[in-house]
C-alpha cells in the first residue's frame, strides 16, 4: 500500500520472501510447531481449533515455489491467515462452535476461503468460536473447543464471537484472520486482543459458505495486526459474488486518499453523551485519541444520534429473531448438545413475536434515515470500540460457561448501530488500561465508505506511543 508498512506485518514477510531471506515454507514450518507449542501450554491457547500440518505445507510450498518463480499471485502470497469455524474450509469440519455440526470434512469453500486460496494466501487453520456466534465473551466450553485465551492475559477471555481469529492474530499466529459480526462479533475480540478488526459494509465482502445465522445484521470482516493489513485484505475480499445476493449491487471497494498525509477537511461526528457511556480508563484513552485526530487537521462536529435505546432493543430483536428462526431445527434436536448461554439465548428469542419484529425493521428504517442526515453533515461518527477491558474468566466458565446478560449487552453498546443499518465500522487500539488490557477507539462511516475508516485508523495507528507485547506471542519470522 505504501503507507503504514513499517508497522505492517504483511510486508515485513514480503520483504523477507522477496529477498530470498526468509520462504513461506519456512514460516509455515515455524507456524506449526507453535501450533503444536500452543495446544500444550497452560492453560492452552484454544486460538486455532482445527488444523492440518500436510495441507499448511502444501500450500506453503506452493508459495515459495512461486516466489523463487517471480509470479506471485497477490500482496496475500505466502500470508499465513485463519478463518473462524462459521465459515466452511476444505477439509475441515464446519462446526460453527458446536459439538453437534459438521460432522464431515466439508468439501467445498466459503467465497472467502476461495479468494484466499486464489490469492496464494496459507490458511494455517479455522480459528475458535463463540457457540453458533450466540455471545459476545468467546466462553466456549465444549469439548472441541475449550475456552480461548485472551493473550495479554490469559486470565481474561478474548471477547466473541470471533474469539479465535482476535486471539491467534493478536498472539503472532497469523497476521490476518476472518471473522464474521453481527452483534460487534469481529470490533468487541478484535478490541479486547488490541488488534485492528473491520466490518464491512452489509454485503460487501461475501457471507456466501458461512452458516447463514442471522442474514440481516451479519457482516464479514478482517482482524488484522495492522490498518494497512487490515486494507490489503479488504481490497482482496470486497467484491460483488454472484452466490451472494446482498452484495450485487455495491460500489467498487476503492482505498482512495488512504494514504493522505493528514486529515484537513475530514468532519469526524461525535454524539459526546452516548461517547461517554464507558468506563473512566476507557474514556481517557479515547478522548486522547480524538484530540489526536484533531490535531492531524480534523474538525470535531458534535452530532445527536437518536434513539440509541430503541436502536439497541431493535437490533437484538432482528438478531435474535432471525437465529431462532434459521436454528429452530437445531433448538429442537440439538437442545442438549448445546451450551447453557446458547439454549437460553435461542430461549429468550422464542419470545419474541412477528409484531416485534415488524416493529424493530420499522425502527431500522427511521435510523437509516438518520444517518443519512448525519452523513450528509460529517464524514464518520467516532465511539470508543467497546465501553470496558475484557473480562476476567472464572473456573466455573471453563465448566459451565457463562451467561451474563448484562455483560452482554454493554459489550455491544457501541456495536449495534453498525450491525442494525448496516455501515461499516473499523477499531484501532490506542492504548491499554493500568491493568495492561487493552483498549480502542472505533470510527463508523457512512455506507461503502471503508476508505475513510482506513484513511483515520491509519492515523489512529500512530497515536498509540508504545505497543505492548502480549504475554503469549510467538514470532513466527524468527
């Protein structure tokens, strides 16, 4: 991309296969005895749940051999990456976080493990998952998963319901991992594990071969170790697919401007009450953060976000309605194979009756229109990413699991908006609290417009003065 490479951990291993240095079948090498370091440890990562040295290999292989060729295939050549479980990845088991799924190997790709492959990417693995993507903690506590561990504390959970993907990027495992969000299930783990997590737009990257759980607030997305990553894989992955209908229509995904040397012109929207709605270590960091890109030449434009509370309501309605409604199947045959928080969850959404949820489309098309106005006046609307620290994880999760509404539904506080209308959303750490844990700031846009998100979390980037190295990180350039 040009800009943002010193801190891209793509082009530190570009640069390393370009010059003959360093070949993916090396990485790949170094890769799978840390995966095998990983599932001995104490406690255990639980980061990548399935994965096959031969077929990490083979693709590694393939790679060096184009490199010493010159005919790599994209910027992704060599590129280690996982996919969460949600997705379905040749030749492994499409789980979804369950005990009860994918009970074969699955014999055909998602449209983004396709376009991976085609890139000349290394899937190294499908990466762990909150059960059917039901909660926001990542608490996992059935046998083929296992709770993952956030890596700057182990002690504490990696936020969900793209646990893994957050945990093996932020760990050093790959530098790029797919997740999916529908409830902030990519911005919450991505924020948590300090690294940069992007929801695209509604559409914009292909939801085609993950399991369809709720088909209007589910976006797909990037967790990477850095914005310029994150962009690399963005423009790779956002295109119309003709087995993807939500899609079809969209604008060509550009980066334009990303690589300004400021940010003079750009209005950045803060509604200041609902900001502040976060713990006090939270706030500091993120108002620091704004002052930042203010200083870069943005102007700061106080904007009203209305009916948050109706907002919030609504988007659990849309969601949990239409999970209920895809796994009914599931609930009546599979109730007992499922964790606790699950059941009680797809429970609660049998409540909800078709008056609710003709209610909640009607509160989706009042704040589309909204925004509408509000992006008529500013360019993005700026929010901390997630309003406190990832939580501690206790024994009795590891057995039971956990369900904490209340948790819950403040972890999506500033992730509904996003999944409700659809907008993308990006999250950038900028810091980390007196526990070590740490925190980010998340800027939204307006409709196909990721460029801008990319163009501020670049800037974003260099806010944060050190970067603290988690306490499980495995170097796999060594």
């Amino acid at each position: 991309s040009g800009c943002g490479e010193g801190r891209s951990y793509n082009s530190q291993l570009l640069l390393s296969c370009r010059s003959g240095k360093l070949m993916p079948s090396q990485v790949a090498k170094n890769i799978i005895a840390m995966l095998e370091d990983c599932d001995k440890s104490t406690p255990p990562l639980r980061a990548i749940v399935q994965w096959d040295q031969e077929q990490i290999m083979l693709m590694a292989e393939a790679s060096t051999t184009r490199y010493r060729n010159n005919c790599t295939l994209s910027c992704l050549d060599g590129i280690p990456v996982c996919l969460k479980e949600e997705f379905k990845v040749v030749p492994y088991h499409h789980r979804v976080g369950t005990v009860y799924l994918g009970t074969q190997p699955e014999t055909e790709d998602a449209t983004v493990a396709k376009k991976l492959r085609e890139a000349g990417a290394i899937i190294i693995g499908v990466s762990n998952m909150h059960e059917l993507g039901t909660g926001t903690t990542g608490c996992n506590p059935n046998r083929y998963h296992r709770i993952p561990r956030n890596p700057y504390n182990p002690n504490h959970f990696t936020g969900g319901s793209s646990s893994g993907s957050a945990a093996a990027v932020a760990a050093g495992l790959c530098p790029v991992a797919i997740g999916t969000d529908g409830g902030g299930s990519v911005r919450i783990p991505a924020s948590f594990c300090g690294v940069v997590g992007l929801k695209g737009t509604f559409g914009r990257i292909s939801g085609h071969g993950s399991l369809p759980l709720s088909y209007s607030t589910v976006s797909v997305g990037p967790i990477c170790t850095s914005v310029a990553d994150a962009a690399i894989v963005y423009s790779i992955l956002a295109e119309p697919d003709l087995l993807y209908p939500y899609g079809l229509k969209q604008p060509k995904a550009t980066l334009s401007d990303m690589c300004a040397p400021d940010l003079k012109g750009l209005k950045l929207g803060v509604d200041w009450t609902f900001f502040k709605a976060c713990d006090a270590e939270v706030l500091s960091a993120c108002e620091k953060a704004v002052k930042h890109l203010q200083s870069l030449g943005a102007s700061v434009v106080e904007v009203s976000l209305p009916e948050m509370e109706e907002v919030r309501v609504a988007h659990v309605i849309c969601i949990l309605s239409e999970m209920r409604d895809f796994l009914q199947p599931d609930f009546n045959k599979h109730f007992h194979e499922m964790n606790l928080e699950t059941r009680a969850s797809l429970a609660l959404a049998s409540q909800f009756t078709a008056l609710d949820y003709i209610k909640a489309n009607r509160q989706r098309t009042r704040s589309m229109r909204f925004l509408q106005e509000i992006f008529s006046t500013v360019n993005c609307i700026l929010t901390p990413a997630v309003p406190c620290t990832a939580p501690r994880i206790y024994e009795s999760d590891l057995l039971t699991g956990r369900s904490d509404m209340s948790f819950t539904v403040r972890s999506m506080r500033f992730m509904q908006l996003g999944n409700f209308t659809g907008i993308p959303g990006l999250v950038v750490p900028i810091g980390y609290s007196t526990a070590g844990l740490p925190i980010s700031l998340q800027v939204m846009a307006k409709w196909w417009d990721e460029a801008v998100l990319l163009r501020i979390g670049l800037k974003l980037e260099q806010f944060r003065d050190q970067t603290k190295k988690p306490s499980i990180y495995y170097d796999i350039l060594a």
